[in-house]
C-alpha cells in the first residue's frame, strides 16, 4: 500500500469506530401507560378534545407524555415546533416540547384566531391575526409545566403545551404504548405525564446498546 495513504485510511477507521460506538452507546426504553377510558364515544375520539374535570385537565382520549430526566446532554440549538390552527381547532392537541423551545402559532383558517394562555409557566397573548400574518407570531417556552390555550374568538377552542425540560420525550398512542431512543447511558427517572394532576416516575439505569421495558400502571 501507499505509504502516503496510510494516514488517510487510519482516519477513516478511526471515524467509522467512532460512529460505530456512538451507535452502540445508545440505549431504548419502551412499554405501556396504563391510561383512563375514554368518555367520548369510539366515533367521536377521531379527534382529540381537552376536557375538564374536577379541577382536572387532559386529553380525551387519553395520551400520555414520557420524558426522561436527570443529566442528559441538552440539544446545541434552540429548538423549533409548530401550533398550528385548522378547521377551527388546533391541530395538534397536545404538544411536548424541550423547556427554550420557540413555537409557531401559524393559522390555517379562513378566518382571525386569537391564541392566548393564562397559565403560570408561560402567560401571552398573540392578538388577532390573519392566515397570511408574517412572521408567523411565536412564543419561547422558558419555563417547565403545563400550558393551556385557548383562543380569544373562538372559545370551544383548547390545547395544550406541555413544557419538560428534557431533549428526550415521545407521546403515546391510544393504548398507551410508547418508545424513546437515542438514550445515554446512566442513572435517571423516567417519568409519564396523564394528566394535569397524575404524573407517574421510575428510577431507570440505563446501559449502552441495551432496551429496557417499564410499564407504568
């Protein structure tokens, strides 16, 4: 061989290791929220609503959110998500974000919405605004916990924010079922938002390459 592509080759192995054991350090957590029975008929839960009850607040039907806490290793960028509002609703009822995550309000209706919060980790109020509106009206969620929306023109209209602060998070399905990947190694508490008053927690260790299963009843 070259003597002059000697280096060349050992960098590129070099590389290839190392990717190759970024990959096996990852570890996975899956299983199942045990969740609430729905309330709303089987035909009616094609669409999320956010319900009160008692003092309450949730998803119906019931979704829940699983975040992994402790020192994980936080994201270079500030992220982004989108709260879109269509057909009079917002389009994603419920939505987990990073704590400094900025998100969009874009409207998609033929009309003016008004999307405002009262809650206490993030009180705003976007105004009236246009479908065409630019820039898109944003808001930066710098604290922790539940936001609850509501839009000041159309008052069925409800949605909810949920702020954790973790890079690692994922919602369930119907049936509770959840996964999260691309986990470090190490000891931290797994935890699943239910509601606005139930968030369960299990202290995890997790090993590298490895899958763990927690069920939460």
């Amino acid at each position: 061989m070259n003597r002059r592509l000697l280096p060349f080759c050992a960098c590129i192995f070099l590389c290839l290791a190392s990717s190759s054991s970024r990959g096996r350090a990852q570890a996975t957590v899956e299983g199942v929220v045990a969740l609430p029975k729905s309330e709303t008929p089987a035909v009616m839960s094609k669409r999320y609503q956010i319900v009160t009850k008692a003092g309450m607040i949730s998803t119906d039907p019931a979704v829940a959110v699983v975040y992994l806490e402790g020192a994980v290793p936080r994201t270079p960028a500030a992220p982004r998500a989108q709260m879109a509002q269509k057909d009079l609703n917002f389009v994603t009822p419920l939505l987990p974000v990073q704590l400094g995550t900025t998100v969009e309000f874009p409207n998609r209706d033929d009309t003016y919405h008004n999307i405002f919060s009262y809650s206490k980790p993030k009180r705003f109020d976007l105004g009236r605004y246009r479908p065409d509106e630019r820039p898109i009206p944003t808001q930066t969620f710098d604290q922790p916990g539940l936001v609850v929306l509501h839009c000041d023109i159309h008052e069925h209209m409800r949605g909810l924010i949920l702020v954790v602060d973790t890079p690692f998070f994922a919602k369930s399905d119907l049936q509770g079922r959840y996964k999260l990947t691309g986990l470090p190694p190490g000891h931290f508490t797994l935890k699943a938002w239910v509601n606005s008053q139930k968030t369960l927690e299990h202290p995890v260790e997790l090993k590298s390459g490895s899958t763990l299963h927690v069920d939460f009843p």
